[in-house]
C-alpha cells in the first residue's frame, strides 16, 4: 500500500502532490528553453487551482515565487519575475500589535467607553441631557446581556458616573427604559431541528416564509 505518510512531504499542499511531481519533471529537462516553456504552462495550472487570488496585483509574482519553492529553488528558467531568496521560507511574519487597554466594565466593552469621553465634551442643555440617557439606556441594555432577570437603575447610574468620572449625571427628572422594554427590543432566539437533526438558532422574524403562511391561515379562517 503507498500512504501519503510515507511520500515524499508536500512542500505547499494547497496545489497538491501532481503539481509538485510536475515542478520536479519541469527541473529534470536539460534544455532550458524547453524549461521554461513548461515553467509557464504549470504556471497557468497553479493559476486555476485558484482563481480567487487573480485579481491581486502581484498575483502572478506570487505564482513564480511558490513555483521556485516548489522546486526547492532549483529551477532555473527565464521567469519574468525575479527568483526569491532561500531566507523567504525562514522569514517570520511581523508580530501584530494587540490593543492592550484595560476595559473598566467588560458587559459595555470599549467603544461605550469613547462614546461617554465624547459625551463629556459636549455643552450643557438639553441635547447633552438627551445624550445621557440614551447612553444610559445603552448601558442597561448590555448589562442584560450578562443578567437577563432585572438590573436596577442606581447600579447604571453608577457605572455611569464611574465611566465618566463623574462628569455625566442623568437629570432629576429622567427614567430609564424598564427592563421589560429593553428585552422586548431583542428578537427571540428559537431552537429548531434542521433535517440532518443539528440544532441551529432560528429567528422567526428572518423567516421570509412566515408572512405568506400569516396570509394563508387569515384566507383559512
């Protein structure tokens, strides 16, 4: 029996192990410009095993380069680009910096965060007022996401003057939205069976069927 485990290893798998025994034939011809001419007909292979990348601008670069690393930089043909370095296989991608800022109250994350520093700018009057609260609002309505039950207004209020270092106070005659208001704004999530029996989330106000059965079962009755 011949495994995959005991051929030789794939040096990129995404063109798999026919376009690297062809690479190897490509470097065994001695004449180069029969060499060359193969280069470019594999080339055109690699090119539609994937397709999706055609429209990079260094799309056919990209070709030749993994090409050349096929053939573990040994072939030697007239290429229109030229051959990459040995050290390119070694070259470790450039570490992506991760933002390290600490989240004061996680259930809100970090954009409330600038939205409340934004807040704090603005002028006293009747539109800050307006701002506050539909801050507020915002901030009790992700708070129950982590707590479904119930969540009191002094605790919002808290977070609130906490986030803005006290710079933010809703007025003396503002209310935030009841509980059972904010969780009525969430559409209900329903867990159905699909036909190979795996469970998946079902919305029933993206169910584009649902309107055509109302009217049917209004006909009906």
């Amino acid at each position: 029996m011949d495994y995959n485990s005991t051929r030789e290893k794939l040096i990129i798998p995404e063109y798999g192990r026919n376009v690297q025994q062809m690479a190897a034939y490509v470097v065994s011809i001695e004449d180069r410009e029969k060499r060359t001419g193969l280069a470019k007909v594999l080339i055109n292979v690699m090119a539609q095993l994937h397709p999706e990348n055609k429209d990079a601008a260094d799309y056919k670069q990209k070709l030749w380069d993994h090409l050349h690393i096929i053939t573990g930089f040994k072939l030697d043909v007239d290429s229109p680009y030229p051959a990459p370095s040995p050290e390119i296989t070694e070259r470790k991608p450039q570490r992506v910096p991760y933002p390290q800022s600490e989240i004061k109250f996680r259930p809100y994350g970090k954009n409330i965060e600038k939205i409340i520093e934004k807040a704090c700018a603005f002028e006293d009057g009747s539109e800050k007022d307006a701002l506050v609260k539909n801050i507020a609002n915002h901030l009790k309505k992700s708070y129950l996401n982590w707590n479904r039950d119930s969540v009191n207004d002094e605790l919002i209020t808290g977070h609130l003057a906490q986030l803005s270092k006290g710079q933010l106070k809703l007025s003396d005659d503002a209310r935030l939205a009841h509980t059972n208001d904010l969780l009525r704004q969430t559409p209900p999530t329903v867990t159905v069976h699909n036909q190979n029996n795996r469970r998946k989330k079902f919305n029933p106000k993206n169910d584009k069927n649902s309107h055509f059965r109302d009217m049917r079962n209004r006909k009906k009755n």
